[in-house]
C-alpha cells in the first residue's frame, strides 16, 4: 500500500509541473491580444512574423547554408604517417627503422575561394527564400485581416437589418390590427426576420473559421481570443503601373535568389576551368632507415597529374549549361512578375472604382428607395412587398460596400507583394465615405 501511494506520488511530482507548464503557456498564449479593444493590421502583422513556425524554419536552412561556406573553403586536414621497420628493433650496430611524414594537400591558387564563393551565393539565395516567405506571411496576414473586418460588419449590418424588420414587422401588425393591411404582411416579414436569423448563424461559422486561421498563421490554438479589427483605412493610390513593374524587378527576393544562382554557376564555371590545373601536396619526414643523418630529414612537393580531360570538360560544359538555364530562368522570372504585377495593379484600380460606385451612388439609392417605401406603406400607397424589396436592396448594398472596401485591401495585399514591398500601400480620406 505505501510502495504504491510513493509511486502515485512521484507520478504527480512529475506530471503535475508539466501540467502547470502546459496551463501557463496556454495563458499566456490568451493572453496575447489582452487589453487591446480593438486589433490593429500593424500588431496583428507584426505578431504573425514574431510567431509563425515557418520563419525560424527556414532561417535554419539559411544558417545551415551559411555554415557551409567555411566547409568548403578551408584546407583539408593535414596527414601524418608513421611506419617502422620491425626486423632492425634490437639488431646490435643498427638503428630502429622507423619513418615519419606529415603532409599537406593544397589546391591549386583560387580553388578554395572559389568553393567559399559559391557557397556564399547558395546563402543568399537561400536568405532571399527567407524575404520571400515574409512578404507571403504579411501578405495573408492582411487578407485575413480584412476578412475579419469584413465578417464583423457583416454581423453589423445583419443585427441592424434584423432591427428595421422588426419596426417593419411592428408596422404591418399595427396596420393589420386596424384593417389596414393583410395578415400577409406580418407573415412575409416574420419569415424574413428568420432567414436573417439563419444568415447570422452562417456568419457565426465563418467568423470561427477565420478565428481559426489567423490562430493558425499566429501558431496558437484554433479558439484562442482574437479582438474585434480596426477600421480599414482608405485605400490608397498607386504610382503608375509602369513603376510598380520597375520597383518589382528592383525588389522581388525570388528575382534577387535568382541572381545569386546565376553568380554561383558563373563561379562554379570559373571552378570547373581550375580542375584543369593540379593540386600541391607538400610533406617533410624523418626517415631513419637512411644509413646516413643528413639524408634522414626530407621535405618533398607533389602533384596530381590531371591526365582525364574528358572528364574535366564534360564538368564544365555542365557548368556553363546551368549558368545559361539559370539566365534564361531569370528572364521567364522577370517577365512572369511584371505579368503579376500589372494583373494585380488592374484589380486594385477596379477594386477603387467599385469602392466609389457603391459608396458615392448605389448606396444612398437604396438608402433613399427604402424611406420612399417606408412612408409609402405607411401612408397607405404602397404594398409591403416593395417595402421588404427595399429593404433586402439596402442591406445587399451596404454588405457590398464593405466587400469593395474589403477587396480593396485584399488587393493591395496582392500587388504589395507582388512588388516586394512589406510596407503598405495605405492612405486615408482619399475617397469620400457614405456610412451605412
């Protein structure tokens, strides 16, 4: 009984301070967004690059690729021989035969400065991976946080909505209960009220799928608290599309990884044209089996004789056949990300134009269409089909405003990376805001 309450003790004394390891971190991951009301893009952007598993995984591959670099340039190490001649151990009026040789291989002038380059453009091109999954990152973390805005308004305009149809519905009662109206109208707009009902549980799932999302990007568990989005602020406008194009091939990291290919092949050519010329190998030894002292210390030089030239052409043939695959890589990269460019440029000006279009015309049309049907039916000149018309009308308009707003950001998010550029393209007041 005591053997096995002591085991039961140590088991807790074990699980109970990874217990309370689990617990605390788990706290501390609530706690992460704690005592903000509202999530601003800039901390959400900069907690995901703090957080996201994917950096530091691939930071490790560039460390990995830099650790190479003195690898490959550094001599080799040095060989120490020592042989013995074992018939002249205890012979009378001879010396032990013994002889000892320490060599060193050297290559032939620029070799290992070679290999030291190319190593070092294979890091950066690996470091430019580094920026380029930065600029994704920021680029879905910004999606996502216009999707929150989105999904939040959505449940705004929804709430607002289900409010009007219960005045609405209020009004068809009272119109009904005077012999005004139809029992009809009250049934049309119950049913509704329960279809809007219905939608705000369908925005209920997709506001827990993009709590899921970013919790994921933030490397968090799927429930974790997330506070309610700032405002998006007014997009912005771009330079010419002709700029853009020219900013985009100074600053692609894949175009700037792509580069560094290219120079490590042209040093991997310069390379492969030394192995052409042999390597040194120099040595000095002892040999005692020299009957005289002065023929027992030896220095000596040698050389490889690089007698396969087939061999050493055919390596640098394959080194000027990936330098030119890697140019020619290069020019399909180039022209591929002036095409993305100028496709995303286009969806941001066409985003901005729909932006304008709702909010300057169509959405104080319906806003002005259902007060019209509003005091027609209570005026009694109108049916209530028109007013519940009107009323879907406004809540579709102002539901597509905010998407136009939202796309809008989710577009600039495309072109800021397709152009290589962390910092948002963001303004404000520069187009005229009609609030719902």
């Amino acid at each position: 009984m005591i053997r096995k309450f002591l085991v039961t003790w140590r088991h807790w004394v074990v699980v109970l301070p990874l217990f309370t390891i689990t617990a605390s971190s788990h706290a501390a991951e609530t706690l992460l967004f704690e005592g903000k009301a509202e999530l601003s893009l800039v901390r959400l952007v900069a907690a995901v690059l703090s957080r996201n598993p994917g950096l530091p995984a691939v930071q490790a591959a560039w460390e990995v690729a830099g650790t190479r670099i003195e690898q490959v340039s550094a001599l080799d190490d040095p060989r120490l021989s020592y042989k013995i001649a074992p018939e002249t151990a205890g012979v009378s009026g001879l010396d032990f035969g013994q002889k000892v040789e320490l060599s060193q291989k050297i290559p032939w002038p620029g070799k290992l400065g070679l290999r030291g380059e190319a190593a070092q453009y294979k890091a950066d091109a690996v470091h430019q991976n580094l920026e380029a999954l930065r600029l994704q990152l920021v680029a879905r973390t910004k999606m996502l946080f216009a999707d929150w805005y989105f999904v939040h308004e959505s449940i705004r305009i929804n709430r607002i909505n289900q409010d009007l149809l219960k005045e609405f519905q209020g009004i068809a009662i009272t119109r009904y209960s005077t012999g005004l109206a139809t029992k009809q109208d009250a049934l049309r707009a119950d049913v509704e009220l329960k279809l809007l009902e219905h939608r705000s549980i369908v925005l209920e799932r997709e506001r827990r799928a993009l709590l899921t999302r970013m919790n994921t990007l933030l490397n968090r568990t799927p429930d974790d608290p997330i506070p309610l989005p700032q405002k998006l602020p007014e997009p912005a406008l771009l330079k010419d599309a002709v700029s853009l194009r020219g900013q985009a091939l100074q600053s692609r990291p894949e175009l700037k990884a792509q580069m560094a290919h290219i120079q490590g092949f042209e040093t991997r050519t310069k390379l492969a044209q030394r192995e052409f010329y042999p390597d040194f190998n120099l040595s000095a030894g002892y040999n005692s089996l020299w009957d005289r002292t002065e023929k027992r210390f030896t220095l000596g030089v040698g050389i490889n004789i690089p007698l396969d030239q087939s061999k050493r052409r055919a390596a640098e043939s394959e080194a000027h056949a990936k330098l030119k695959q890697a140019q020619w890589d290069n020019i399909d990269l180039s022209a591929k990300i002036e095409e993305e460019v100028q496709i995303a440029y286009d969806r941001v000006q066409e985003s901005r134009h729909v932006l304008v279009l709702y909010r300057n015309q169509l959405l104080p049309l319906a806003e002005e269409n259902l007060n019209a049907a509003k005091a027609d039916y209570q005026a009694g000149s109108g049916d209530f089909l028109a007013l519940i018309s009107a009323e879907k009308n406004l809540m579709q308009t102002q539901l597509q405003a905010e998407w136009a707003l939202t796309d809008a950001h989710r577009r600039l998010a495309e072109i800021e990376r397709a152009v290589g550029q962390v910092e948002p393209f963001t303004a404000v007041d520069q187009l005229g805001r009609h609030e719902p």
